[in-house]
C-alpha cells in the first residue's frame, strides 16, 4: 500500500520569505507553495504583442497595464498567483502592508500552455470571479488561433465567447479596445515545440 504523505502547508508569512529570496516565482495555494513553470517561446512573444496593442490602446483611458511580475492576492481562497497580464482601471490598490501585490485587476489575460490549460480554465476563473472589481477574462491559446473571452452583464452574469478566426477582432466587453488576431499572434510559430 502506498501513504502519500500531504503537501507542506505554508503560512503567509513563511510564503512571502521564501518568495523574497527564491531565484523563481511560486504561487501561493490555500497553504501550499507551488513553483510556477516557466513560458515559451510563444508564450512570450503573445505576452509582447499584448502589452504593445494594450499599450497603445490604453494611453488616453483610464486604465494601468501590469504584466506577471505584479502579484495578485485573492482573500476569499488564500490565493497569490501572477496572472499573464493585469489591467487595473484606475489606480491599483494593494493588499495591506505590501506594495507588490494587488487586489482590483480589472481585466485579466493568461496565455494557455500545456501545464496549466485546465487550471485557468477552471480554479482561476472561479477564484478571479470572487475580485469585486473584475470584469473580463481573456485566454489566448499559443498553439493556434482561438481566443476565449469571458465578459461579466451588469445582471453579474457571464457571457462566452470564442473565436478561431485568424481574420477576427478581439473587443474588450469592459474598455475601449480592440485588437485583432493577427496582431496578438504576430511572429508566434505554431510549429515551436513547447514543453509547457
């Protein structure tokens, strides 16, 4: 008979000191520290081609652009994850007594790999769902062209859409935004293996 023995539960403050000094970024899980898996190739140059549409189309709104680097800390589920992009409208708001880690985002993009697909599509969704200010989830798979777009009604309902139109427009529900497919996957090799 095989025992697994159950994962180390971390405190928050133990978390915090291991991520300070770590040479990687880990997310933090209701207790567990989980290392995060680095990105592609692919992975990467979406995140690019991202921040420079995001750029643009965001320098006379209101809006801030934060890529993974800024952590986002979820109360209702103990969570510290780094999402792929974060768009705060207004000024950002931090979780107390930090100045890395916010708590409004706004609008969120993660870029789908192999490894973390399922989890996006799931947990993270629910857990982002629970950020009062949070109104749109986009998910931007590397491998082809198909976009997934999740846009929050003012009845708080959900609405889903998807497209694998290489031709097509990606419209922000909650901002002034447009970009299309072409210029999201602009120089990604789908033929790129990818161990992610």
């Amino acid at each position: 008979m095989v025992v697994q023995t159950p994962p180390r539960l971390y405190s928050i403050e133990e978390y915090f000191t291991l991520e300070e000094s770590a040479e990687y970024r880990s997310e933090y899980r209701n207790g567990e520290i989980v290392p995060m898996t680095g990105g592609s190739i692919n992975h990467n140059q979406i995140i690019i081609n991202l921040i420079i549409s995001l750029g643009l189309a965001f320098r006379q709104q209101d809006y801030l652009l934060y890529t993974s680097d800024l952590r986002l800390w979820i109360p209702r589920y103990q969570q510290y994850t780094y999402p792929d992009i974060l768009i705060i409208k207004g000024e950002p708001i931090f979780q107390e007594g930090r100045t890395d880690t916010i708590v409004n985002p706004s609008i969120i993009f993660e870029i789908l790999s192999k490894s973390t697909s399922s989890r996006d599509r799931g947990d993270k969704f629910t857990y982002y769902r629970s950020i009062p200010e949070f109104q749109e989830y986009i998910l931007i798979d590397q491998y082809q062209f198909h976009i997934e777009q999740f846009s929050k009604t003012s009845e708080s309902n959900w609405l889903f859409k998807e497209s694998d139109d290489e031709d097509g427009v990606l419209t922000l529900a909650s901002a002034n935004c447009q970009i299309p497919h072409r210029q999201i996957y602009d120089r990604v090799n789908f033929n790129q293996k990818d161990e992610g």
